[in-house]
C-alpha cells in the first residue's frame, strides 16, 4: 500500500479505539519503552500527543523519564508553520504551552535546544514497515528535523501497531527509524 491509504487506514484504526484498549496499548508501550537503555541518554526529544486522535500517550514516557532518569533532559519542538520546520525547547513544568493550529500544545518561548545536541528522538508514526521505514502524518516535519541531527541520533517510533512488511512509495528523503516500539515488541533496523 502507498503512504496515503496507510495514512487514512491506520487513522481509521486508531479512531476505532476503545478507551480500554487504547490505555492498554499505551501501557503496553510504556513496558517496552522501559526496557530501552536509557542511561546514556542526555538530551530525549518527546512529542507531545494530540490525544483527540488517538496518538500514543507519550506523557508517560516524560512522567517515567523525571522519575527514573532525572538527568535526561526532555526536549519538545514548536512546529513554523510557513517554513514546515521545527525549533525545540527544553520541556520543564514550567514552561508555558499553547495549541497550534492542529491542537498540538508547543511551547510559546522557553530555552532553545539545537538539534545536534539530542540523543534520541522519540517520532510520532501512524505505521512502520520491517525496513524502518514509516508513515506520518505527511508534511515532512520530522524527516526536515532528523536530517539536522547528529549522525548518531537514536530514532525511536512508537506504534500502536505492528510494523507492515513494506510502504510501497519510500521516498530518498524518508529517514528510517532504528528502533520501532509496539505495545508488543521492539523492532531494531
């Protein structure tokens, strides 16, 4: 399948999602996301979830983070609209956050944080394949940001849903994950 009937498809599935099982989901991505090496990690870039959608609660990855990893600082991005380009601050309780025009709380000023200093980078997917590779939500924001990083940047998917063999139209600007975190299991590319 293409990235565009993925897209709708798996946006279908998430919105299908019972609140029992979208809360086991997420509680089954927290246990894996737990099992990852986190100790080396200084700088952990986290979106923040659009939870009117169904995305993955990344919330309680950040709540396990400051509990177990206090030194990792949480880094989270504003999304400039014009440029489809990302600037990222770090995420503290009391940075002030306000919705984007798709209702993503981003932050509206805070201390910056340039991209080749993040470790890990934590990226939204509506679906993987076994290459890597994977579906967004298709403005291109996350493979413009990942291209900034450091080479050695982990990049870690988070998915309701178990990777798909193969997306049909990959295309050379796609940056592939090294790691894709189901409720189930941890791919590694």
């Amino acid at each position: 399948m293409t990235k565009t009937e993925l897209r709708a498809y798996y946006k279908h599935l998430r919105a299908q999602l019972a609140p029992e099982e979208e809360l086991k989901l997420n509680l089954g991505l927290l246990h894996q996301l737990k099992s990852l090496e986190w100790h080396k990690v200084k700088f952990c870039h986290v979106f923040l979830p659009l939870l009117k959608f169904h995305e993955p609660n990344t919330l309680l990855l950040i709540s396990y983070l400051k509990e177990a990893y206090p030194h990792i600082q949480i880094v989270i991005s504003k999304s400039d609209i014009q440029s489809n380009n990302m600037t990222h601050y770090h995420y503290n309780d009391e940075l002030l956050l306000a919705p984007n025009k798709w209702g993503i709380m981003e932050p509206i000023e805070g201390v910056p944080i340039d991209e080749k200093n993040i470790d890990l980078v934590l990226v939204p997917l509506l679906i993987s394949d076994q290459f890597g590779h994977r579906v967004g939500y298709g403005k291109g924001y996350y493979d413009r940001f990942l291209a900034l990083c450091k080479p050695d940047v982990q990049k870690i998917g988070v998915s309701f849903f178990e990777p798909i063999t193969v997306i049909e139209d990959v295309d050379p600007y796609d940056i592939p994950l090294d790691i894709c975190v189901t409720p189930t299991a941890v791919y590694r590319y």
